[in-house]
C-alpha cells in the first residue's frame, strides 16, 4: 500500500476531473434534447437545467392533457360539459353499427357522436384487413351525430360479414360485447 500523500491527491485529482467532465457530457447530452427558443447566445449551466425542468414539466401537461382527450374520445372518460345551445353533449351518444351483406355488397352504417372520427378510421381499417374492397364511403353530420355509410365489395369468404361485424362490436362496445 502506497502511503505517499501526493499520490492520493493526484487521485482524486484524476477523480475530480473525470466526475466533471461526465457532468458536462450529460449536460450537453440533455441540453441538446430540450427545445430551445432561437436565440444564439449560451446559456449558463443553472439557467440550461431550469429551461430543462421547465421543458419536462410541460410534457407532462402536455401527456396529461392527451390522456384525457383519448380517454374521452374511446369513451372511458366522458366529459361533464354541457354545451349552452345544444344542452347535452352530443358527441356523447353511443355509437351504434350494422352491417348487411348481399351477394357480394357489404353496407357498413355506424352512427356516432361528431367528434369520434376515430371509429371510421378504425371502421375502414378492419375493413382492409379483412379483405374488404371499400367502393364508397359518406357521411352526413345532422344534429351533432355523425351517419357513416360505406359501401364495400367481399370477394371469396361467405362468413367476412359476422367477422367484421364482431371486430368492430368489440371495438366499439368493448370486450363486454356478446355474440347470441
């Protein structure tokens, strides 16, 4: 064992410069992940991590603030609001959907709320993944409901109807859905 005192400080020493310098590579490490105004001017150190907290602080509103919007549009959290002229939300309603199938013509009509846009989009992309071809798809919004109508052609698979129709009654009515 080396007792010799100057050793032990050139030690720390190496320590102290090493400790320093992987602060400062973190620091440029999580400085360049924040977005910064455009300024050219740098920034000091205590002002880098407070424009970092404050960075992060406003990510987590922002998720939050996100959270809730697709909680509110899948339907597991329904807003309270009551709108002045209309009296209740009317994006509140139950989405409803049938589905017939002739031949080979598949009419899929879904009936939501205004704001639940998401449903078509996950209506047509079912449709898709089943096969389907979509000929036409419409829509009219009367009264703050949304009235979906698309037309599709089924080639080849008889039962693509009761397939379709028990995805989206899963989709749109949970995994409570039950088929009789």
């Amino acid at each position: 064992m080396d007792n010799n005192p100057s050793s032990s400080r050139v030690d720390r020493k190496v320590i102290e410069r090493n400790r320093r310098n992987q602060m400062r590579t973190l620091y440029r490490k999580l400085n360049s992940l924040v977005l910064h105004q455009t300024s050219k001017e740098a920034i000091s150190l205590p002002d880098q991590l407070e424009e970092a907290t404050n960075y992060i602080k406003r990510l987590q509103v922002n998720l939050e603030k996100m959270k809730e919007k697709k909680n509110t549009l899948l339907g597991i959290e329904r807003p309270n609001v009551m709108s002045l002229k209309e009296g209740p939300s009317m994006g509140l309603k139950s989405p409803k959907i049938e589905i017939q199938q002739m031949g080979s013509a598949l009419d899929v009509v879904l009936i939501t709320g205004s704001d639940c846009q998401f449903m078509f989009n996950e209506t047509i992309r079912v449709l898709h993944e089943e096969g389907v071809d979509v000929v036409n798809a419409s829509y009219k919004v009367i009264e703050g409901s949304a009235f979906h109508s698309i037309h599709c052609l089924v080639t080849g698979s008889a039962n693509v109807a009761e397939r379709i129709s028990e995805r989206l009654n899963k989709f749109i009515y949970g995994s409570s859905y039950i088929t009789f």
